[in-house]
C-alpha cells in the first residue's frame, strides 16, 4: 500500500484544484493520505478534509513555530480534534531552532556563552527572545507528548536544528509513546539511535537531490520495518519536479529513490514502507 504520509492539503497552495490532485494521488497508486495539523486553525481544516475525503486521514497538533502563538489554554480544544476517528496522531511537534528570530545554536554553552559576550541592547535582546520562543516550544511540545499517551496516538515530530534538546525530552517517554520523525535528513547512526528508543524516520523528495548523499545513505541503512515515505507537499517536490509544487503524486517518487538506494525492486519499499506506517497509525483494518 502506498502512503503519503505527511501532507499538508489544507494548506493554500491546494485551494483551487484539490479534487485533481486527490485523482493525480488515486492514478499514482496512492490509498491514502495523512494530512498534517500545524495550528488548532490547521488541525480543525485537516480534520474536516478527512471527513470529507476516504482517502485522507489527518495529524492534529502545534507545530513548534507556532508554539509561541498558540493560547495557554489549547489542549482541550487539541483533544476534542484528536477524538475524531480518522485522526490518527498528533502532530506534527517538537523543536525548530532555525526559525529562531536571532537563528540560535542549540548548543546550551554557545548560548551562555554568546549571553555573557553580549554588548549592545539589540543582541541581549535577541537572546532573550531566542530563550523565551526556546522555552515555549519545550512547554508545548511536553504537554502534547502527554496527551498522546493519554489519548493512546503516535506522535509526528519536526526537528530542526535542535537534535539534542529533542531527545532530551522525548527520552522519558520512551515506550509511553512512539514517534516519527518526519522529513529525515540525518545520518545512518542517528536514524539508529531513533530506532533503538522505538521510533521511526520518514523520507520525503530530499532523497532524490544531488546533494543529498547522506539521505540516501541512511535510507539504505535503515531497517525494513524501520521507515515511510512521504512527501511535506507543497514542499520539496523530488527531482524532476524540485522548485515545483509537490503533490501526494510525487510519493511515488519518493519510494522508487529509496528503493534504489537500498537497491531493491520500488514494490518492496511500498509494500514495507506501507505496512510499517499501517502498524504506526492504526489504520482501521477496512479503512
């Protein structure tokens, strides 16, 4: 079965054409799509483009670059999304540091290091902005992580620079609840390291660029029951497509260029890659 597993249809970039777009997927072998959350505004929109379509199921959840946006008071209204029957994880969570408004390393000594150096208004200022967006995501992302254990869901992580500090915190939840680690573009040793506290990594179009060796690489380290394949569309069409928008189309592609680079036939890695996302989402048996 092949599954887009990350999307993000209710996104503008689909608004004018979304019925030949679902057809383009539904030509392409696509059986289903999962449609992910960002903002509560994004959850509910993704939850309804389930209910209206079969072949999509939705993720609900803050994404970290939002975290800093979103009111105090979200879990409830996160939940009572989540209790929907085709919602099938929260997410995506976790941490971006890239975004930070001073683009701040992650590493905790730089960040005291570059505090104690500071000399104008404007660079303390923009470390303490970078500490407090820092400190909300943290906050966000621990009380989502604790809702899906008590809602009994997988969780969707976005990690970007912020490797360390990610698994600071999931590593107490490891086996209270299990992750993906979507749009992977780490080594074979830290997709390793995931796999060793029972989580997974997804691949998106990123595998198909020229400068992206070390992608491929982990792609055909990583175990069979080890990973999916998406593709975070509109973003990252492969190649040809790259620079264009991306579709659940293009997860087709996706899969032929891990299944090159693990050198096997593109129907194994659907077939692999498709169970192993049927066991992590809990797709209903006649969905």
């Amino acid at each position: 079965m092949l599954i887009d597993t990350h999307a993000h249809l209710d996104f503008p970039d689909f608004a004018d054409d979304l019925e030949a777009i679902l057809q383009r997927a539904r030509d392409a072998g696509v059986e289903r799509i999962i449609t992910v959350g960002t903002t509560l505004e994004s959850s509910a929109r993704a939850v309804e483009l389930a209910t209206q379509y079969p072949i999509v199921y939705a993720t609900v959840g803050i994404h970290p670059g939002s975290a800093h946006e979103v009111i105090d008071d979200f879990l409830p209204t996160l939940k009572a999304l989540a209790s929907h029957p085709k919602v099938v994880a929260i997410g995506e969570i976790g941490l971006d540091y890239f975004h930070l408004p001073g683009n701040a390393q992650p590493d905790l000594t730089q960040q005291v290091t570059e505090a104690l150096q500071a000399t104008t208004t404007n660079e303390i200022e923009r470390l303490l902005e970078d500490g407090a967006i820092r400190s909300r995501q943290a906050e966000v992302f621990l009380q989502q992580l604790e809702l899906a254990i008590e809602l009994g869901l997988p969780v969707v992580i976005h990690q970007r620079d912020s490797w360390d500090d990610t698994l600071a915190l999931l590593e107490p939840y490891t086996g209270k609840v299990r992750a993906v680690f979507h749009c992977f573009g780490g080594t074979p040793d830290q997709a390793a390291q995931l796999a060793a506290m029972g989580h997974l990594v997804s691949f998106t179009g990123i595998v198909t660029f020229k400068n992206a060796g070390i992608v491929r690489e982990t792609a055909a380290a990583v175990a069979e029951d080890g990973y999916m394949v998406e593709t975070d569309c509109p973003y990252l069409a492969p190649e040809p497509d790259r620079g264009k928008r991306c579709e659940p189309a293009h997860v087709r592609i996706v899969a032929d260029a891990v299944a090159e680079a693990r050198g096997v036939l593109p129907e194994l890695v659907i077939a692999a890659s498709g169970a192993t996302a049927q066991r992590f989402f809990r797709f209903a048996p006649d969905a």
